[in-house]
C-alpha cells in the first residue's frame, strides 16, 4: 500500500493507550490487530477479535473497543509496559469467500513508544 500512515504515539509506564484501524467490518469479517516488536527478544503478536478472544482474556490488557462511527475495533492496552513497544497496524480476515482465507491491511501504522 502506498497510502500508509504511521503515526508515532508516545505513552508513559502504567498508562493505558488507544490504537484506531480504519478496517471495517461486515458480516464475517474479522479485525486483526498485529504488533511487529522493536525488540529482539519480543514475540509478534496477532489478535483475532471474536467472541473466543473475548471470553478467554488471553491478553487481559489488550481490549478491542467498538467504534461505531468508522464500523471498526479499535485496540486499548492498559497499563503499559515497555514490552508493548512495536508496529502496530490492524487488518481484516475473510474466511468466506473462497477456501483460502483473504487478509487486508488498514492504511495506519503505530509506533508505540513507552517511556519510564
């Protein structure tokens, strides 16, 4: 994509941080939220929103949060630490349409930085 935006959001130890895509949804299609890490030692990180994500809390502090104006999730991380520091840019997947699943990137990129 040659549109892409990256924003550079600076956060503080402890605060809680909200992160828009502007992906929408529709019947079928899923938000995904992925995290390329600044750190070596840091896993890549991809979160599905469904309703499974949503009863599990496998990542307690990351929450997707409805926004209704733009039909999107958008991504909140509370209490933030310095392993939270990365990429982050969000995407659609659907599984419908052919046997293959089809993924789609937004045109939003965020570095997240967290200072101490």
């Amino acid at each position: 994509c040659s549109n892409i935006t990256l924003i550079p959001v600076k956060v503080r130890h402890g605060d809680n941080v909200t992160l828009y895509c502007d992906c929408r949804v529709a019947l079928g299609i899923y938000i995904i939220w992925y995290r390329n890490c600044s750190h070596e030692n840091q896993p890549q990180l991809a979160l599905k929103f469904n309703t499974e994500y949503q009863q599990k809390k496998r990542f307690a502090r990351y929450e997707f949060q409805k926004n209704f104006s733009s039909d999107s999730y958008n991504l909140v991380i509370s209490n933030t630490t310095s392993s939270d520091e990365g990429l982050y840019y969000c995407g659609t997947n659907d599984p419908i349409i052919s046997s293959k699943e089809i993924y789609k990137y937004g045109n939003i990129t965020t570095r997240l930085i967290v200072s101490k």
